[in-house]
C-alpha cells in the first residue's frame, strides 16, 4: 500500500499571467523581482513537490501561448485533463483581452470538469498590485470573478443539458493575488489545505497543542513554502478559505485577516537574507505586554506559530511543550503513522492516516468532539 498521496495539479492561464513566478516564489525561493528574469514556458514544464504527510504534488505548469492551448484542448486533451486534483487558473488583471481570455478559460473548464469533474477549480486573478491604487474597492476584481462564476455555471448547465457527467462534485473559488505581497501566500495557502490527507485531525491536534500552551492562537506552516497548513484558535478554528468570512462573523474586525499570510512572506525573505549569509534560520520568540509569541520548528516540515495572552505563559514554557509534543506530531509526517493509537487524542482515539488522501469523515475533530 503507497503511503503517498499524489495530486495532479494543472496550472493554466495565457502567456505571461505570473503562472512560473507564482510557482517560483512559492516552491524554489525566488523573490517577486527574481521572476522578471524568467523565460516563456514552452508546453507543459512538470515538477513533484512533496509536501507534509506524504503529498506529492505533481504540477503541471502548461505554457499558456494559444498553439500550446490548442494542443492541450485537442490531441493532449485526455492526457492533460484526466485525474486532475485541482485546477489553478491564472488571469492577468491588467489583461485588454477579457472576452478572449474568457473564450479559453470556458473552453479549458469544460474540458476538465468532462474528464475531472470533482476536481476543484481556484482562479487567481493576479497582477491586483498594477491596479490596485486606481482602483482601491477592487471593481475591477469583483466584475471579473462575476463573469467567471457565470463561465462555471454554463459549463455545468451544458454539460447537464448533454447528459455527458452526472454530477460535478468541485467547486470554483476566486482570489486575488499579486506576487508582490502576502495575497499569493493566502491563495495557495487555502488550495494546499484541501489537498493536505486529514487535514481534520491535524488541526484537532494543533488545538489541543494550542490549549495546553494556554494560547489563543497555534498555526502550523509548511516548513519550505511557509506556506498555513493548518490553524487553530477562535476565532480562526474554520477552513482558511472561510476565514474572512468566519472573523467578520465574529466580530473580529480589529484582526488584520491576513496577518499569518504576513508571516509567511516575511519569514521567507528573512530566511533568504540568513542563507545569504550562511547562517541558519532556527526561530523566532518574543514577549510583549499583552502577549507572547513563539515561532519555531515543530517537526522537519512544519513550524509552528503559538500566540499567547495569558500573563502565565514564558517563552521557555511555550517552547517546551512544542518540544515535547513534536515526535507526536512528526507521526503526521511519516508513512507509519497509518493506523496506530494516539496518546494525544481524548480518549486515546485510533489515529488513521488516509493514504487515498481524502478527507475523513468518520474521525471528527476534537473541536467538534462532544466531551
Ligand atoms: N506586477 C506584477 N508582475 C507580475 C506578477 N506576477 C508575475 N509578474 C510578471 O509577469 C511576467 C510574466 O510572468 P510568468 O510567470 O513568466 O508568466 P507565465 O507565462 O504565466 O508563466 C514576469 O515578468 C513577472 O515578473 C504580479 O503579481 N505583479
Ligand atoms: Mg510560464
């Protein structure tokens, strides 16, 4: 039985919309000015990024030139569009070519939903930082992702309407992103959450890590990417993607709703500025007046985040408990942690590992654990 999880990743979108330097900035360091460097992308560019708790995933950077479209809607189309996990579709914001760009979006999602119905669609209206000072309440975005939601819903219709599928389990989400700041950490943050094998009980585990710290908030980051895997603490215990959504709901305005996005881009232009330097990025902790932070690594691929307000709670304790609980944690991380018990878990609960990398169900998380 494979203990690794691949995900077939398309990412498509026309020629110079940011796909290589989003890929760029997010899985091989580069810095936002390094991409003006970058050459076209000629056909479909593959690369395996492993991820935590045994996921591949397998991207598939499609050059974005219409010859190469042409191709992938026509000979290639079986090989492109089977299997698919999910779909990351660039636009280029500052694009004069709207009508067109939609004509080759709908025919790309009408392919892929015949062939890879389940499979969840992220668009990522991209470049938002050439525009955003002309247009601050993001008009502009809101239009777009409006006709982008009508694209989906004809797709569906017509694809229905032909009896081809019977139903399309993914759905299509919309950000914008700017590889220039933080949105590009939010976006792809959220798309590797719903790929990340029992996601669910990682986050369980983070809250009860979270609790013992006396913290009111515990993130877990990708130990490469920085990318959020998973967070835990009110009002933030929801699916990131939800997460705006969720803190307006609760009233929680006050938070800067990206402000773990924040971290990530800082810390990894800091740990670039280390490497240059030869040295070595460990962590990071701090005591405040209202609160105490700690950031630091909790097993090889992860590094979490514990935030603090409780005057009881020194650094040194924080840290030791994150001590303390990583080999519990790293069991995540490795293909043994299949199916044993987990010392951790109320009521010493069977930890199952879903090698298939669905969500499931039958574990609920301990948030919604009744006592
Ligand atoms: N201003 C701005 N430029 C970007 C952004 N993303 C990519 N670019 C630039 O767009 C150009 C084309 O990017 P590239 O990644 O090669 O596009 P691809 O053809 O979709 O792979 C490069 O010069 C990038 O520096 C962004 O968010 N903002
Ligand atoms: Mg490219």
């Amino acid at each position: 039985m494979s203990s690794t999880s691949r995900k077939k990743v398309l990412l498509m979108g026309k020629s110079g919309s940011g796909k290589t330097s989003m890929r760029s900035v997010i899985f091989s360091n580069y810095t936002a000015r390094d991409t003006r460097r970058l050459g076209a992308t000629i056909d479909v560019e593959q690369s395996a990024v492993r991820f935590l708790g045994g996921l591949v995933l397998n991207l598939w950077d499609c050059g974005g030139q219409n010859a190469f479209v042409d191709n992938y809607l026509s000979s290639q189309k079986d090989t492109i569009f089977s299997n698919v996990a999910v779909l990351i579709y660039v636009f280029d914001i500052t694009s004069t070519e709207w009508e067109g760009d939609l004509r080759y979006f709908e025919d790309i999602l009408f392919a892929l939903r015949e062939n890879s119905p389940d499979a969840g669609v992220w668009v990522l209206i991209n470049k938002m930082d050439l525009v955003d000072k002309e247009d601050p309440k993001r008009r502009k975005y809101d239009e777009r992702k409006s006709d982008l939601l009508a694209v989906d819903e004809r797709v569906r219709k017509d694809l229905e309407e032909e009896g081809k599928i019977e139903g399309i389990g993914g759905v299509l989400r919309c950000f914008p992103t700017s590889i220039w700041d933080e949105s590009l950490y939010k976006a792809w943050s959220s798309i590797i959450h719903t790929l990340i094998p029992n996601i669910g009980l990682i986050t369980s585990h983070l809250t009860y890590l979270r609790d013992i710290c006396l913290s009111v908030e515990a993130v877990l980051f990708e130990a490469e990417t920085f990318l959020v895997i998973a967070k835990s603490g009110s009002p933030l215990g929801c699916d990131p993607s939800d997460l705006d959504q969720v803190e307006v709901t609760n009233g929680a305005r006050e938070l800067d709703q990206q402000r773990f996005e924040k971290i990530s881009e800082i810390i990894k232009g800091f740990k670039k500025t280390c490497q240059r330097n030869h040295e070595q990025y460990h962590g990071f902790e701090a005591k405040f007046d209202d609160c105490t932070v700690v950031l630091e690594p909790l097993t090889r691929n992860t590094y979490i985040l514990l935030v603090s307000v409780d005057p009881r709670a020194e650094t040194g304790a924080l840290l030791y408990n994150v001590h303390q609980a990583s080999p519990h944690m790293a069991e995540f991380a490795t293909k043994h942690s299949l199916s044993q018990k987990c010392g951790l878990c109320r009521g010493n609960k069977e930890m199952k590992y879903d090698v298939k990398g669905d969500d499931d169900d039958s574990l609920p998380a301990w948030d919604g654990a009744k006592p």
